[in-house]
C-alpha cells in the first residue's frame, strides 16, 4: 500500500501565496505524483483557537474547499474533507494529551507568537494546538505531511509524542516527516522579518487578488538598499523575499532568478514578478470563479470525503483505545 499524506488549512480567512508557495501547490504536485494516499482536510476545530464570527466561518470552511478544488486537489485522486466531522480528531486529541507534558507545549514558537499578538484571548485550544494536529496526523497513518517551515516544530513534537505512546502501549502511531518545498516561508510584503500570514492582511497577497491589485502591491512591497536583485536573507532580507516568490511560481532556483536579473534593477524584477503572479493565478481564479456557482456539488464533495476520512478515523481511533485498555465487550 502506497504511504499516507496529510495536510490541512484553517479556515481563516482568504489564502495568500504564502499558503498556497508553501503548501496548496505542493499538495497539488504531491497528489499528481500517485505516489501517496492523500488526505487534505480544512482545519475548522484549529481555526477556533483565535477571534471569529460564528457567521462567518461556513462562508470560510467553504472557501478553503473551493482553493483545494480550483488550485487541482482532486477529489478522484484524494480525500478531502472537514475536521469538525470526524469526532475521532477531538477524542485522540484529548487521549493524547495525557501525554503530551505542559513543557513541552509551552515552548512552541506559534504559542508564544499568537499568545503576544492575541494577548486578551490566549485559550487552552492555542496551547494545545499541536496536539490536536498530531492527531490529525496519527489517525491516518500519514508517513508524510506537506507543511510550511512554521509547522515544522510541532511535527517534531508529533514524533515525539509518537515515539512515548509506542514505547509505552506498543507500536501504534508512524512517526510523521514534514515535506518542505523551497518556499518554506514566504515573508509579509511590508515586513520581511515577519511571516505573511492571513492575520495580517496588510502584507499579505490573497490568491483572489485581480491583476491591478497584485501590480499595486508589488510595486509597493518593501525593497532593501541597493538595486541588485540578488538573493541574501541577511543582508537583503525583502528583495530576497521576492526573489523566492518569483523562484516558487516559476519553479526555478532562487540562483537561476538572479541570473535572469542579473543586469536589471528592482523596477525591473518587480514588474515582471507581478506579471508572473498574475499569469501563474490565472487558472485557479478562472476555475473558482466556475466553482463558486457550484456550491452545491462542492458540498457534495466535503460529504464523501468526510465518510471515507471518517471511516479511516474510526478505525484507528478503535485500535488506540484498545492499546489502552478502554474497550470493553
Ligand atoms: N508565510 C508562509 N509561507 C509559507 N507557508 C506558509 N503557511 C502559512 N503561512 C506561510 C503554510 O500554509 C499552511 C496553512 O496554514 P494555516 O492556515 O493552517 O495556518 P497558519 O500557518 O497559521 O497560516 P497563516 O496564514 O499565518 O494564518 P493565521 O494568520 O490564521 O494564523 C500551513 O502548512 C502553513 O505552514
């Protein structure tokens, strides 16, 4: 049997690049390679871990299936589905966490970063964010999970947790491996130090952005001192940035950009990077635009994945509380 793929994306608000560079597309690729069992699930239980209006989050859930399905992810091909509909991601959560010490969860770079920028609401769900998403994992026996660099560290922690529950109750869990592409992290526009992120719209460039919008903001992006287009994280942190955009869309190495640049100035290497951007977004906006109008068939998908997802979901969920010792005839 082919090894198991899972991912997921919460239902926050509209996708930018970021999430589509650093993981939609390689969820794409790593579907079309039919070299995995794929699982791509929309993370609604996750996305309660912050602020929301219970209005808007259907309107939000149905987005992110329409980005799976209009960026490639076919439901003939992979399983797509809702988290909240499989009761067994909240069971295993909570049965892990009594695994899961507190010292460890403390030290997670996305908890201290959402507990500073969301201060007034720093929820247990947020510290127990990792937990939850190794259960996600665990109870599809994914071997594999495409992710941005900012996940990477509560993989590492979802091994761990694996690697404990297996010593102390036998085999039971696969150790997962994130899958990284080059645009690991795709930077805010305004602010190269900091991670584009839904939550901070004003750096962010939304897959839905039309043509006028995504040339404006790339002209306005920040820039580094200088003019050449090179790339170096340190001392040209913006422009290096950049360059990674247009390397992701274009599938090139970040050597091969500067290359093609290597005579031209910023003006120049913008304009053509948004022209890029525009070109590159083009068959998903034309194929969401065909999808909005049928939501119908949409929810239909969400409907099957979420009965085969659940049927995996209950059987493994079954295997955990027998290792356990919770099932009695
Ligand atoms: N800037 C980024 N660069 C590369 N990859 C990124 N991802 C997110 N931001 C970047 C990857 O996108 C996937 C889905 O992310 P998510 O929606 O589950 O949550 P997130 O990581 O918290 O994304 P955001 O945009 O920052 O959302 P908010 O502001 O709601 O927290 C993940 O694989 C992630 O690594």
């Amino acid at each position: 049997m082919k090894p198991a793929l899972i991912s997921g994306i919460q239902p926050t608000g509209k996708l930018h690049i970021g999430n589509y560079l650093g993981s939609l597309k390689n969820f794409v690729e790593l579907q079309n390679s039919e070299k995995y069992r794929c699982y791509f699930f929309i993370a609604d239980l996750h996305s309660l871990t912050e602020d929301f209006d219970p209005k808007e989050k259907p309107g939000q859930i149905l987005t992110v299936a329409l980005d799976y399905l209009s960026a490639g992810i076919d439901p003939k091909k992979s399983i797509v589905f809702v988290q909240s509909k499989i009761p067994a991601h909240s069971e295993l959560a909570i049965i892990l966490n009594n695994f899961s010490p507190t010292g460890e969860l403390k030290r997670m770079t996305q908890f201290k970063d959402k507990s500073e920028r969301q201060a007034e609401n720093v929820n247990m769900g947020l510290f127990d964010y990792p937990v939850l998403m190794a259960s996600d994992v665990f109870l599809y026996d994914a071997a594999v999970v495409p992710v941005g660099e900012d996940q990477v560290q509560h993989l590492e922690l979802a091994r761990t947790l694996a690697r404990r529950f297996n010593n102390k109750f036998g085999k039971t869990f696969m150790e997962p491996k994130p899958f990284l592409t080059e645009a690991k992290r795709i930077m805010s526009l305004d602010n190269p130090e900091k991670k584009m992120s839904k939550s901070s719209p004003a750096g962010c460039l939304f897959l839905d952005d039309e043509p006028e919008t995504i040339r404006e903001k790339i002209k306005r992006a920040v820039t580094d001192s200088g003019h050449e287009v090179k790339c170096d994280p340190e001392s040209k942190p913006a422009i290096s940035n950049l360059i990674r955009i247009y390397a992701g869309f274009m599938n090139e190495t970040t050597e091969i950009v500067e290359k093609k640049f290597k005579n031209k100035g910023y003006g120049d290497f913008k304009k053509d990077l948004a022209e890029t951007i525009i070109r590159s977004l083009t068959p998903f906006q034309k194929k969401k635009k065909e999808l909005i109008k049928k939501s119908a068939a949409v929810k239909k998908v969400l409907a099957a994945g979420n009965r085969k997802a659940g049927m995996v979901a209950g059987q493994k969920i079954e295997e955990v509380k027998e290792q356990l010792g919770l099932s009695i005839d």
